[in-house]
C-alpha cells in the first residue's frame, strides 16, 4: 500500500511537471 502510494505521488508529480 505504501508503495503503491509512494509511486502514484511519483507520477502524479510527473504529469503534473509535463503540464505544467
């Protein structure tokens, strides 16, 4: 569970930085 969160941080943090 933990991991699953820390890698959808990750990729949220992805897109929003190419949307950005």
């Amino acid at each position: 569970m933990q991991r699953n969160k820390e890698n959808k941080g990750v990729i949220g943090l992805s897109r929003t930085r190419i949307e950005s």
